[in-house]
C-alpha cells in the first residue's frame, strides 16, 4: 500500500489482490470466511482443513471505501479519518485544556462527518499520498 513519503511507489510495486489469490490457490482451494469475526477492512480466506485464516486488504485493487468504519488516532493526538489523507484533526490539544465529554464527542464526529466517500488512490496513479509513514499513523 502506498502509504509513506519515504517510498517510492510505482506499478511494478503493485500486485493486486486477485493476483494474490491466484497464486495462493496454486497451493489448493481457498474458501471465503465470512463470520462476525472478521469486520474491519480485510476479506478472510482458508484452505479446507487448514488451522488460520488468511486476510487480504485491497484498498487498491478492490476499495472498501463504503464500508470502512475506522478512524486512527496518532500518537501525536491527531485523528485521521482516512489512511490515505494527510487530513487530520488535533484532539489532544482539547483533552489537556479540559474539553468536556460532550465536546469531545463532538469533536470525533466531525472526524467520522469529514470522512471521504473514497480515497483517490489507483494503481496507475501511485504517488506518495502521506506525509508521514504508517507507524507515525497508527495503522
């Protein structure tokens, strides 16, 4: 995923999850796991009889946009409402001037309100889309 300044990203990166599962199911049959367990961005796989699951996040190849139901916080006090904006928005700074319950709440729902429909990230246009790595996010 495209998700640092600090890498150069370009199609020859790129493989997309249908690639993956393609080559995974030269090693046998893969079911799709769908149980409650498995909410959040991934789409769950297994081999028949095999202990595990296999997640495959494809926010290039196959957007989960619509469905994302995630926030980060930083480690800095930033909220980002999606990883691949550089959008954030200081919550810290409230918390330490005594910010109310009420006004926090606020604060996380205008995050989640902002959200974008959809990020802008496509495997023929790879670009640096972040300002900082993915450890500095929280993902």
């Amino acid at each position: 995923m495209p998700v640092s300044s600090e890498v150069d990203w370009s199609p020859r990166h790129f493989i997309s999850a249908d690639e993956i599962l393609t080559r995974l199911q030269t090693v046998g049959p893969l079911e799709q796991v769908t149980a409650e367990h498995t909410n959040g961005p991934a789409r769950h796989f297994r081999w028949p009889g095999a202990p595990g699951v296999i997640g495959v996040i494809s926010p290039i190849s196959h957007h989960f946009c619509p469905t994302c139901n995630r926030i980060r916080l930083t480690a800095d006090g930033k909220l980002r409402n999606c990883l691949f904006s550089d959008e954030e928005g200081d919550i810290k700074s409230p918390l330490r001037q005594g910010a109310s319950d009420a006004a926090l709440a606020d604060i996380l729902r205008q995050a989640i309100a902002r959200k974008p429909e959809k990020h802008m990230v496509q495997p023929e246009l790879f670009r640096k889309c972040q300002s900082r790595p993915m450890v500095a996010i929280g993902g």
